[in-house]
C-alpha cells in the first residue's frame, strides 16, 4: 500500500507545498515498510528454495546395485553406482567410484566336486562389494548372481547344489536379495546382454536399429553372436527386446562348448585317444602345440607336439564343421545351428581381444595379421617362446598357438567374415568413455532401465533379469 494512501486513510491530510521536508514520524514508517517488504520476500524466496531442493532430492537419487558373473574361468563381481533422476537411470562406468569389479578364480563349475568350497570365494566377493557400498545403502542395494556357460555344462543337480552354496551366502550378505536371483542364464541371454551394452556404449541402444552393432563373443566354454538380422529367423534363435519406446529384431544363439578353453580341451582328448589306439610305430602329431613341448609325460600313446598353424587351422575348422551334413536350415555356419547372413559391423570380444592384444594386432586388418602372428608362433620352438615370454605359465602361453588357429576357422573359414573385413574390429572397451564390454553391465542396464521405484524410498520393485528384457518369440 502507498504510504501517502495509508497516511490519509489515518486521517492525515498530506502536505503538498513544494519543498517541505517530511515529518520524522513518515520517515520512520516508510522505513519499517521497506523492511517488512524485503523479510516477506526473503520468506517467499526461502520457502520456494526449499520446496525445490526437497523435490529435487525426491529426484535426483544414488543406487547401488551388485551383479556376480559365474563364468567358466572365474567368479567376477559387479558394483554399480548410478542415479535415478526424474525417474530416469543415469549410468557412469568410467567415473570415480560409478563402476567397480574384481575377479576370482577358478569359476563355479571347478566346485562340481565340492560345492561348498564355492562359498570361499562367493563371501570373497561379496566383502569387496561391501567396501564399495555405503553401510546405510547396503538394505537398499540388490546383489544377484548368475552363473554361465561353464555351470550349463554341469548335469542340473550339480548346478543346484552350487547355486544353493551361494544363495545361503548371498541371503547372509547384508544386500538386499532374493532366492530367484541366483541362476544359470541362457547363452541367448548372455548375448543379448554383451550387445546391450555396446550399444549402450556406443550410443546406438535405443535408436535405429540398423545402426546398432552386431556382438562376437569367444568365450572359455561358449562363444555367442548376437546381431539385428532383418532375414526370417527360426523362432528358436530369434529374440525381440524392447529399449525405450525401439524393439530390436535379434538373431542370438551361444555355441555351447565352442568356448577357446573347451574346444582346445576337446581337440586335445581326441589326439590323445588317437595316440592310444595307434600302433607302437604310428606318431600322432598335434599341430596346434608348438614342437619341443612334454603333452602329457605319462601317456602311453604316441603323441608328439608339431606346431603348424595351417594344420591347426584345418585341425579347428573341423570341429567346426561337424555334424554340418545334419543342418535342417538353409544356411549353417557352424555345426547344425542355423545363422543368418552376417548385417552391419560387429565387435569381437573376450578372447578374440586378448589373443589380438597378445600378438600385438593393429585395429585394421587384424584378421589377416592374426594368419602371420599364429604362423610364427605355431612354428616356433616352445624353449625360445619361454624365454620370449617369461611372465606366461606354461598353460596361458601354450593356447595361443590354438586360439589363433580358432579364431581364423571360427570368424572367417566358418562365419564368413573376410580377412579385411572392416566392418569388424577387436575390442574389450567401447565409446568415447570406454565402457568394458561386459555382458553383466548390459544385464545391469535392463534392470535399472526398468525397475520402478518409490521416491520415499520405503520400496523399491526390481524385475526378474531372467524377464526383464522382455523377449518375444
């Protein structure tokens, strides 16, 4: 209100004669009225302020959340920090503290004997978890575990005792967890969860599908490809996922059994039963270990190390290739299983990076380098690679004459792609952050990406990640 009205509302008649000074007792009013003014607005603005740091906080949220990746050579756990704003996940996995892991050998299936001893490690694991997680956040964080394809290798019974060991680990733990949390998931899902998250990575997940990339896995028991095909796929290897408002058309199959670390195992039982039932006079040479290696110093056959890639090679691509003559499918690639023809450009992971990264392999032209690089190293003596290669036990340096043998079979002989192939690069990170190329983060992106939660923070619903992606046939 104007001071002049209120002073003549007081019944005050103001002065109007040109330069009169105002009377003290208006001076002092007009004052407290500034005053009173200036503290209703700061009381406004304080008000608001709050009001909106209080919904913003509702929106703005810190989660933790813990995923174990059984593997085949070993146990790794996940810790993921992440935030929930305005209901959406935000993920960080290169920031200080957004993404921790660490691994344990040997992997849950080397307990098939002895499932209890597969609680050592698990509590391992668990207890680095429990370092990266804040104590007051640990009842509000999820931890699940799921075991892959060297546990689908085990008889069912075998797996339950295993997965039983850790669920009693995993309930004592501190996080949040459920029973149906711990499993062996699929080879299509381990797939489909690696292309998750190099999509995810390289910005494409959620976007048009013919511009995502297609994922090459070479696992220690399995090897996985996953791709958007546009072909008509047979309902058994055809999954449909849903990210955002964009459904992805997937061919997704895991070749069990032609992981580097069994198909080596395999190839190697087969030479030696072919040692055993040869004659005293007949050698059995295998190809894919490098000459001057002891094969098995108590073996009663005949079977001598000779390493030759171009043998080893045709050695691989014959296991390949068997029981192909049985394909009930237009086009196989390996075996019997159907795979379409190959559509955009791919990443190999896993071992097809290591065995690169070992050789020292540039980017381009890679697979072609890979013939020269297992050339020298199949032929060399396996005293001089020793000395060549002092940090290497015997077993990690000896399988790099037969990966790099198996991968040529596997991704040009029997997959098709050409030794220049650009659209196919080696890789263990991706994007300009370099997220790892971890199936347990695609899992970990599906989950977040469609849990819901409440903002009060008495609940929090999490999606089984066994139907979280939601998959159609």
């Amino acid at each position: 209100m104007d001071p002049l009205e209120l002073q003549t509302r007081a019944g005050h008649r103001p002065s109007t004669t040109l330069g009169a000074k105002p009377k003290p007792k208006l001076t002092k009013l007009i004052i407290m009225l500034i005053i009173a003014s200036l503290a209703i607005a700061l009381g406004i603005f304080f008000v608001c302020y709050s009001t909106f740091l209080s919904g913003r906080n509702r929106r703005v949220s810190l989660r933790y959340s813990v995923v174990i990746d059984g593997g085949s050579s070993g146990t790794r756990v996940h810790v993921f920090r992440y935030r929930i704003e305005s209901e959406r996940s935000v993920f960080d996995f290169v920031g200080d503290g957004g993404y921790a892991s660490m691994k344990l050998s040997p992997g849950l299936s080397a307990y098939a004997d002895n499932p209890e001893g597969a609680s050592v490690s698990v509590a391992e694991l668990v207890e680095f978890a429990k370092r990266k997680v804040p104590t007051g956040m640990l009842k509000k964080s999820d931890v699940r575990l799921m075991a892959t394809a060297g546990m689908r290798l085990l008889e069912l019974p075998v797996q339950e005792r295993i997965l039983e060991v850790t669920r009693r680990v995993l309930r004592s733990s501190g996080f949040q967890f459920r029973e149906e949390w711990v499993s062996v998931i699929s080879g299509s899902d381990e797939g489909i969860y690696a292309w998750v998250v190099a999509n995810h990575a390289l910005g494409s997940l959620g976007g048009d599908p013919l511009k995502t990339t297609g994922i090459v896995e070479l696992g220690g028991a399995s090897a996985q490809v996953t791709f958007v095909s546009s072909e008509v796929v047979p309902p058994e290897f055809s999954r449909t996922i849903s990210y955002g408002n964009v459904s992805y058309k997937l061919y997704s199959h895991s070749f069990l059994n032609f992981g580097q670390d069994v198909a080596h195992e395999k190839l190697l039982e087969s030479l030696h039963k072919s040692a055993t039932n040869s004659t005293r006079q007949g050698i059995v040479t295998d190809p894919c270990t490098p000459k001057g290696y002891i094969l098995d110093k108590n073996s009663s056959g005949s079977l001598q190390a000779a390493g030759n890639f171009s043998k080893c090679r045709s050695a691989t691509f014959a296991m390949l290739q068997e029981g192909k003559e049985k394909c009930p499918y237009k086009h196989c690639s390996i075996g019997s299983t159907f795979t379409p023809n190959l559509q955009g450009s791919f990443l190999a992971t896993e071992n097809f990076f290591h065995t690169s990264k070992f050789f020292e392999l540039r980017e381009k032209d890679w697979l072609s380098e890979m013939i020269s690089a297992g050339n020298r190293f199949c032929g060399e003596d396996w005293s001089k690679l020793k000395v060549k290669h002092p940090t290497f036990n015997d077993e990690s340096l000896l399988r790099y004459c037969f990966s790099s043998a198996y991968i040529i079979s596997m991704l040009h002989d029997s997959l098709g792609f050409a030794l220049d192939d650009k659209r196919i690069e080696f890789a263990s990170r991706a994007g300009e952050e370099g997220i790892p190329l971890d199936w347990a983060l695609g899992a970990f992106i599906l989950n977040a990406a469609t849990a819901t939660f409440d903002f009060s923070g008495k609940s929090r619903k999490i999606l089984d990640l066994s139907t979280v992606a939601r998959y159609k046939i």
